[in-house]
C-alpha cells in the first residue's frame, strides 16, 4: 500500500509541478503536499522492507520536508482570501530551513532528541491555524477548501497518532511495535486518490472564485454587513414576491448600490443575483404547493403568489430544479 501511495504521489507531484493551467501558486503547493506524502510513504516502504538506503538520505530528506509541509497547508488555506506576498511566504517558510540543515549536516544527540518535539509542535500549529481558518471560510468557498480538507485531516490525524505514540515512548510504554506504527501512513492513500480524483474531474480552477471585484473592494465587515441586510430583505421582508423585482429595484429598497449587491451574492453565495431570487422564489412556491390553505388557487395562482409572472417560464424553471412538473410535486406533497 505505501508503495503505491508513493507512485502515485509521486506522479501527482509531477503533474502539478508542470501543470501550466490554473493557478501556478495553487499548483506547486499541491505538488509540494504530494511529494512530502510520497516520501513518507516511500520511507516506512523501505524501512518496513529492510532496504539499504532506509536510514540514509531518504530518511533525512522525508523528515525534513516535514518542517515546510504545515506553512504549506496554511497558505493554500488562506489563497481564497488573501494571496500571500513573497514576504510572506519567506517569513513562514525560510525559518525552518536551519533545523532542517543541522539535522541533515549534523549528528547531535540531543538536537535529535528534541527535534521530533519542535517538529510536532511547530506543525501542529500550522494545522490548528489552517483548520481554523477552513472553518471560519468554508461556507462561503466550499469548492476551494474541498480541495484540501481530506489532505489536513489524515495529516492531523497522523500526527496525533505519532504524538501519542513518542510520548508513550518517552515515558516507556510501547502499545504497538515500530512496524504496525508505521503503518499508519497508509491513511495517506485517501488524500493521494482523492487528489487524483478531484483533478482528473476538475476544471483547472481548483475551486477558486474568480477575482471579479478587485476595482471595488468591500472589507469583511462591509460584506458581513450588506449581506445581513440583503438577506433580512429577502427572508423577512420577502421582497422576492414582488413580480417586478429587478437588480436596480432591490438596491434602492436595500440602499445598497447594485454593484456590491452582485459581488456580496456572488462572494458569500456563490450565486447571481438572478439565481438568487429565483431560489428564494422556488423554495416559497415549493411550501405554497403543498400548502392545504391554497387549495382554491390554481398552479399558477399558487406560483404569482410566489413571486412568478410567467405560466410558461414558471413551469419551466420549476421542473428544471426539481425534475418534476408543478402538479406532480403538488401530488406527491399530500
């Protein structure tokens, strides 16, 4: 099984690395994940099989490129957001190359000892950033995070499993035997495939919303702010019902010039603002359908009500969403 992980990783290491469509940042991140994944894989392969290099150079170089695969899950966390700078990039990365030289020009014992304890702690730090931040951002980019997210949670899981292991050790209690904890990068075959998978099916993107709006930028309160009062138009207000609505007409009920009204629906919502009226409109003629205190108005009554002003487009629209016509959702609803 790590041998495989390792081809394959290996394979979308190269893949990424020379990949020329979408972004080049998002890419070689990618291909830098893989390639740490593959010689982790690759290490416990040949430690495991007793090979001759197994505690030469690929050892030295699997460990060490440990130290940067953290700072890497935490800026293509944040990319969606905030592309980070060259200073950036340099500050989260650059430190870590001094204990990445002792250990490979070095034989300290006691760097040695210590080093695994830095390493867990400096990682696991990056990892509890770069949760956070998916957490805090996943509703509004679940496409780009998706991406990822499977690659940050074995990674977490593997290393608490490591953590609690060494300490055990530290303290002179062995649970499991080296072998069977090694094992354990074998959980690393499901961001590998996953990889694999989202890329074989993706669309170059890598989930990233385009940056439409860099003329008019709105800071995260102001988007926070026009969107709470688009959506208390919408939800409490029911401004979709009216028939005529329009872009235009909505910005001057909310006071919200339409072009921030497009980008906070486009950026929180991942929708237009034409999409988004006709699903609050949907979901309104949906509950109206199977509404018992409806059962004098007819399908189309039932759909003006909701806001529709087309028989025809009604219909259309409605079994488009839901693959059912109007009447047969209406029947299947008593």
């Amino acid at each position: 099984m790590n041998l495989i992980i390792a081809v394959q990783g290996i394979f979308l290491c190269i893949h990424f690395t020379v990949k020329s469509k979408g972004i080049i940042v998002l890419n070689r991140l990618l291909a830098f994940i893989c390639l740490c994944f593959a010689l982790t894989a690759m290490n416990t392969y040949s430690d495991l099989n007793s090979l001759l290099f197994q505690n030469s150079l690929l050892q030295d170089i699997a460990n060490n490129l440990l130290w940067f695969i953290g700072p890497s899950f935490y800026l293509y966390a944040i990319y969606n957001n905030e592309e980070p700078d060259t200073r950036f990039i340099i500050i989260n990365t650059a430190p870590f190359l001094l204990p990445a030289g002792i250990d490979i020009f070095f034989n300290w014992h006691w760097f040695r000892q210590i080093v695994p304890f830095v390493g867990f702690a400096q990682i696991g730090i990056y990892l509890f950033l770069t949760i956070k931040y998916c957490t805090t951002n996943y509703s509004k980019a679940k496409h780009f995070y998706n991406w990822i997210l499977p690659s940050i949670i074995v990674f977490t899981v593997l290393l608490l499993l490591n953590f609690i292991f060494k300490a055990l050790e530290a303290i002179g209690v062995e649970i499991f035997v080296g072998a069977v904890l090694q094992s354990f990068t074998s959980l690393l075959v499901i961001p590998v495939f996953y990889l694999a998978y989202k890329e074989m099916n993706a669309r170059n993107d890598l989930g990233v919303i385009p940056k439409k709006y860099k003329t008019t930028h709105l800071s995260t309160e102001k988007m926070n702010e026009f969107l709470m009062r688009i959506e208390s138009a919408m939800k409490e207000d029911k401004f979709y019902l009216n028939q005529d609505a329009t872009l235009q007409t909505f910005s001057q009920y909310v006071n919200i010039p339409s072009k921030y009204i497009s980008q906070v629906i486009n950026q929180s919502l991942q929708m237009s603002f034409s999409e988004y009226l006709l699903n609050m409109r949907l979901v309104e003629v949906k509950k109206n359908l199977t509404d018992s205190g409806n059962k004098h108005l007819t399908i189309y009554g039932i759909a003006q009500k909701s806001g529709f002003n087309s028989s025809s487009r009604f219909n259309y629209l409605f079994k488009k969403s839901t693959g059912l016509t109007p009447k047969e959702f209406q029947n299947q609803g008593r």
